[in-house]
C-alpha cells in the first residue's frame, strides 16, 4: 500500500511537470488594473511540510498560502517545483545547474498529496496587515510570470524554503527580527546528521560528496536553509515596522496534517560503521595469514582500487565540474579519484606478468599522507570513512611488503 501511494505521488508529480506554468495560467485571479491590485481580505501562512521517507523529502518543505476568503481562492506558491522532462535533467542536477520553479496549486491538492504520503503539514498564519500581503501576492505573481518563474537552485543558500523567507522579507514594511533560538555554535554538517540520525547510509553518502565548506561555523540566516529551522525561527519572531512598531510574526499556528510515518529505525547491524569495521578486521585477518605465508591475494586488493576508482569518478566529477555548494572543498578527491581504477589495472597487469608492483610505494605513501591529512585537515569525516581509509592503507602496506621482496608468487 505504501508503495502504491507513493507511486500515485510520483506519477502525479511527472504529470504537473509536463503543465505550461505562467501568470495566465495562475490560480489567483487578478482584477484588469493589476497595476492598482489591492484585496482587503488576504491571509498569508507559512506551510511546512514534515520530512518523508524518500531521499527527495528528507529535510522537508516550505511553501506559501495565500487566501482570500472575499473571493474564495485557496492557494499554495511552492518553489519546489522542477521540469522533469527538461533535457538532460539528470547531468544537470549532478553539475548543479538545476532551474526550479515557483508552481502555484489549490491547497486542497497540496493536502491530498501530502496525506497521500502521510506527511504532516503545519500552518503559521502571519500577522501581515492587508498592504503587505497584497505586496506578497504582486511578488509571487510577478514570479509566475515565465520569464521569472525558473531559478537556479542551491540546496544550501537559494532553496524553496529561503525564496519563500525572502518573498515575506521583501513584502514588510520594514524587517522581520527572528528568534534566534538556533545553536550558533553548529555546522551545516551537523544540522545534517541530526536530520539523518536513522539513515546513516544517506549521511555517510552526504558526507562522502560534501566538503570543508559545510564544516565552517554558519549563522543564522543560513540555518534557515532546512524548513524545520525556518518554522522555529518564525515562530518566536517579530515584524519591525518602519515607523518602530514590533509585531508579532505569527498570529496563529494550525496542524493541517498530522504526521503518519513511523520514524526510520536505524539498523546497526547494517550501518555503515559496522559494515566498514567488519571490512577493516577482514582486510587485517588476510593480511595476517598472508605475512606468514608469504604469499599476497591479489584479487581482494583489485576489487577494493576498483571500488575506489569507481566512487571516485563521482567524487572527482563533482569536484571539479559541478557548481553545488561544498563539493569543490572536498579534501577526499585526493583518494577517491579514476587514478584507482588505473591503479587497479597495473595491479592486474602485474600479476599476469609476474612483475614488481612499483607503484605500491606510491600507494602506500598516498594513503598514509591522506590519514595524517584527516586529522589536520578543515573537513570533518564520517565515522566510517576513517574505517575505510584505515582498511586501505593497511592494504597498501601489505602491498608495498611484497613489492619490497620481489617477485613472489601470487594467489589469485
């Protein structure tokens, strides 16, 4: 059953990106003299949306109500939205130059699709006087129009959930002071691993791409990046008019949707940490019996360079080609890079031909300068990566023994 709601989802969802998107095909009717547009019966509300179990939904969602109950129109602004049948949308998204949209839709639809996915969805009514909301309402149809509707996203400095803050920010008459309830004294990592404490394999790959530059100490406006951040600060915050008048942000807080999905269980058994740490004691078992036979076993260290290259033709891609935020600062591209699979491939050719590895002191000497980078280095490593760099040094090592001793036969 959950299957199938969250295939319902995910069809619906390709049919709306197929939809022409335009002011002219908004929601929101606007009277002939839109110049002098000004409804006396708007009521603005921060939604926000609990995080789901796809990789997509995990640090939730923010969008935009607007109502006017003279005319009874209901709608939702969301700047989540991205043209599935864009080309090469896949290429796109890893280069980081993915073009979201502001889409507009009834509530009643954005509430179907969510309880469709047993998300929950919090309301925060606005105390907005009647100017600023229709200035909000002339902001987000402007936006609607089609030469403005696509942005360049940034998952950490331009996302849905900051458009959204911005369009209310612009629309006040004088600025919006926010609780400041967020820990200053944290990373964008941090706040990363608290939203995945049950799924340790998303973390350890959002810490296998991401770099030095998630580590730095952030304030508080780009801890307002994930939406759960963005609700707590708006909740405890004030507007400050131009004439020195302080209001009260939210006015009011409704639950839309309660929450349905049971929190992930992490299980231990398969998370990363203990797969890498039977890994490590495997790899030290092996080299054991193999120091004592005297005989190296070629194919376990093929396998593992070949796994390497193969991750680090990932990270190497996003290092140097992709505009995401924080993959260019990545300090791991100096081990996880194509060079292992050409690593790889002399190891083989070594073998076939009874030859002298060389290249394994070259080996040896990069990984035991990458474990000593790790711990002076800016970036901060997951758990596990310590594990697997451990592992192929002390692979490295064996490696580098048996090139010192010359040609020795070797079990494959």
């Amino acid at each position: 059953m959950e299957r199938m709601k969250r295939y319902i989802y995910l069809l619906t969802m390709v049919v709306l990106a197929g939809l022409p998107l335009s002011a002219q095909n908004s929601l929101v009717t606007v009277p002939a003299d839109g110049d002098t547009l000004l409804l006396d019966s708007i009521e603005v509300s921060i939604l926000t949306c609990t995080p789901g179990k796809d990789m997509y939904a995990k640090f939730g969602h923010t969008a935009l109500r607007v109502r006017d109950y003279t005319r009874g129109e209901d709608v939702v602004f969301n700047y989540g939205c991205f043209d599935y049948n864009a080309n090469n949308f896949v290429l796109k998204f890893l280069l980081g130059q993915t073009d979201y949209l502001l889409d507009d839709e009834p509530f009643d639809y954005l509430k179907y699709r969510y309880g469709m996915l047993g998300n929950g969805v919090t309301e925060q009514r606005l105390n907005l006087s009647q100017l600023e909301a229709n200035r909000l309402l002339a902001l987000l149809l402007e936006n609607l129009q089609p030469e403005n509707l696509e942005y360049r996203y940034n998952w950490l400095y331009d996302n849905c959930t900051e458009r959204a803050r911005d369009m209310l920010e612009k629309a006040v008459d004088g600025e919006i002071e926010y609780a400041g309830l967020a820990d200053d004294d944290v990373t964008v990592r941090d706040m990363l691993h608290e939203c995945l404490e049950n799924s340790p394999w998303v973390a350890f790959g959002i810490d296998l791409i991401l770099g030095a530059e998630i580590d730095r100490r952030v304030d508080q406006r780009v801890m307002m990046f994930l939406p759960g951040v963005f609700e707590k600060e708006s909740d405890g915050a004030h507007i400050v008019r131009a004439n020195g008048e302080r209001v009260v942000y939210v006015g009011a807080r409704a639950t839309v949707l309660e929450d349905k999905n049971e929190p992930d269980e992490a299980t231990l058994v398969w998370a990363p940490i203990c797969v890498f740490t039977l890994l490590l004691l495997g790899s030290m078992a092996l080299s054991v019996e193999e120091f004592s036979r005297k005989r190296p076993t070629v194919w376990l260290d093929i396998t593992m360079h070949v796994c390497q290259g193969l991750t680090g033709l990932l990270v190497a891609f996003l290092f140097f080609f992709s505009v995401h935020p924080a993959v260019d600062s990545n300090w791991l591209v100096i081990i996880l890079n194509p060079l292992a699979l050409v690593y790889a491939a002399w190891m083989w050719y070594c073998h076939k031909k009874e030859r002298k590895n060389v290249l394994a002191y070259v080996n040896l000497v990069v990984m035991a300068g990458f474990l000593v980078t790790m711990c002076v280095c800016p970036q901060s490593f997951n758990p596990a990566m310590w594990l697997v760099v451990v592992t192929l040094l002390i692979r490295a090592a064996m490696q580098a023994h048996f090139a010192f001793h010359g040609k020795v036969k070797i079990e494959s």
